[in-house]
C-alpha cells in the first residue's frame, strides 16, 4: 500500500495520584485509568502499524529509484559507448584537433579515428564543437590517407571565423554537381564523354541523362548525339512544354465556348402571325449578346418556326414565331433544346 498519514495519538486518563486517596476518589480515577487500556493498547497498535507500513514502502521507493539510477547509468554508458563506437568505427564521422582557420582555401586535418570511408568528392560539414552552428565550413574530399590519418578538404566555404582545434567532421548534402550549359552552348553536349546516366542540364530545355548506345536521331531539342551514345531529354523545362503546346492551347482559347440547356414549353397553340415566349430557362454564363440555337420537340407546322435569345445574365427565352394565317399547335408544347455560343470569356 502507498505511505499513509500518521494516525492520532490515543487519548488516555491520567493515572490516579496518592492525594486522591484523601479525597476518596482514588479507586474510581483507577477504574476509568484502567477501562481505557484497551483502547488506548489498540491507539498505539495502529501508530506502530503505521510506522512499520511507511518504512516498508519508503525502502521499497528506495529500492526502485536505486534501480532507476542503476540503469540510467547504464542507459548513459551505453549511449557513450555507441557515440564513441560510431565516431571510431568507419564511416560518415570524425574528428580532429588539428588547429585551422576558418577561412577559403584547402585544409588538411589530422583526424583523430582511423580507417575512416571519406571518398573524394564528398560534400563535408566541418564543425567547431564549441558552437557548430556559427563556427563551421563546408567542402569536398580532395584526398583522404587512411593510414596517415590525414584528410584534406578542398573548395572550402567558410562561415564564422576564427582559429579551433576541436573538429567535427560529417558528410553532408551538397549543393547540385549537375553541370549546366547555356541554351547557345548546347552543341557542346556533342562533345563530352559522358559515362553512363550522367546528367547535365540544359537551360531553356531541360534535363538530360546520357544513355550509351542510344541510336535516337538528334534533333537538336530532346537528343544530342555523341559517338558512345545520346543524351535524352528526361525531364522538359517550362519553355519547352510552352512551345509544344503553345499553338494548341491558343487553338483552344480562340474556339467559342458552347453552353447547352432546355426549356419546357407548356403552350397549346401558337396564334396566326404570332411571334410568342414559349419558355424561359436558367443557363448559367450565359451574358446578353450571345447567339442562341433552339430545337423544337419536333417539326413545327406552317412554317413556324423557333428561336432564343439571352435576354438577362444566365436567363434564356425561346420564342415561336408563326408567320401564317392558322393556329400552329403541333410540336408547340415540349422540351425545346439550345444551345448558347460564346464569343469570349
């Protein structure tokens, strides 16, 4: 059980003095002093309990955190053994204490951990331990000497500044090394003599990625022919994908957008000369000054015939127009279908 408050302490009769004897109240102050004991025996019962309950759970409070501590330092050896096992063991990780500079130029240190994996040309952060986050310098491997420890970074860039002696060395992501070539130079891709899957970049057309024994027919855009291969065209700038489908896209902008509706007529006939609103319907983008054609549900007699016009924004109305001397009544009731045709947008 969890520790528990410490219970009050029993309340008892004083034990009856020689002057009550006197008094003749002696025998009754014993009696009570005497009735108490067994309650005040259970009091004193329950305060040991009490004592002997909190000490059992305090030593195993004790115990429990000792164990926690034992393995937190555990848990931190085995935190240090491993940073210390990846720095020591070959890898991405060094360090070194050779006093540098921070400044341009190539630097050569004296690493602390042997037979490390630095390859050359690998991007490297070099970090000031002491504050790595102002004090560091970027580069690549210009040459690396497992034996002699020494590692030589080239095409320093340096931030901060500064002499320091306590080194980190991690390799990093660096900026792109895909070479680009200006669109005028790009005949030169003719030229090179790339191994295989190499990139290059373009400008104004794109990637491209050198496939060897590629016999795609160079045209100047999307191949380039070297005599090992092609570079391929692999993914196109924004000017190029503008130029294919530049005309088709203006193609379609010129066209008219066509918006299609019906409108239910419920007339019974259409009276001699009489040109009449047979119905209105909602066409949403529709504007007044649109061309308007309209089906009827089937041939109109005498001549009749039918037509539309956008009389307000989004509203159509279709007319009948009856130019002869009789009663039109077929075909004038039903779905008359139309269509708008929008000049611009």
């Amino acid at each position: 059980m969890p520790i528990q408050p410490v219970p009050a302490a029993p309340a008892t009769v004083p034990f009856p003095g020689l002057n009550e004897k006197a008094a003749g109240t002696y025998n009754a102050a014993a009696f009570a002093w005497g009735n108490q004991m067994p309650a005040y025996a259970e009091g004193m019962k329950a305060l040991g309990d009490n004592a002997f309950n909190n000490a059992t759970e305090a030593k195993a409070s004790a115990d429990i955190a000792a164990t926690k501590a034992s393995e937190s330092v555990v848990a931190a050896d085995v935190a240090v053994i491993a940073a210390q096992t990846a720095v020591n063991s070959p890898g991405s990780m060094a360090t070194s204490a050779t006093s540098l500079p921070l400044a341009s130029g190539d630097k050569v240190f004296v690493l602390v951990e042997a037979d490390k994996d630095f390859a050359v040309g690998q991007f490297l952060v070099v970090s000031s331990l002491a504050n790595p986050t102002v004090n560091y310098m970027t580069g690549r491997v210009k040459a690396y000497d497992k034996l002699g420890k020494t590692l030589t970074v080239g095409n320093v860039t340096p931030s901060g500044g500064g002499t320091h002696a306590d080194w980190s060395i991690a390799v990093g992501v660096g900026p792109s090394s895909v070479p680009r070539v200006a669109y005028d130079s790009r005949a030169t891709l003719r030229t090179m003599a790339p191994v295989q899957s190499a990139s290059v970049i373009v400008s104004g057309l794109g990637l491209f990625t050198f496939d060897q024994g590629s016999t795609e027919i160079d045209d100047d855009e999307t191949c380039f022919a070297t005599g090992t291969g092609r570079w391929l065209l692999e993914a196109a700038s924004m000017d190029v994908v503008d130029g294919w489908f530049k005309f088709q896209l203006d193609q379609l902008l010129s066209m008219p957008i066509t918006l299609f509706g019906s409108a239910r007529s419920v007339l019974v006939n259409v009276g001699a000369t009489q040109n009449v609103v047979a119905a209105t319907a909602v066409c949403y983008g529709a504007s007044v000054g649109d061309r308007v054609l309209v089906t009827p549900p089937g041939p109109l007699q005498y001549g009749a015939g039918c037509w539309g016009a956008v009389t307000a924004p989004d509203l159509v109305t279709v007319y009948i127009n009856n130019p002869s001397a009789a009663n039109v009544g077929t075909n004038v009731a039903g779905i008359f279908r139309f269509i708008v045709f929008k000049e611009s947008v």
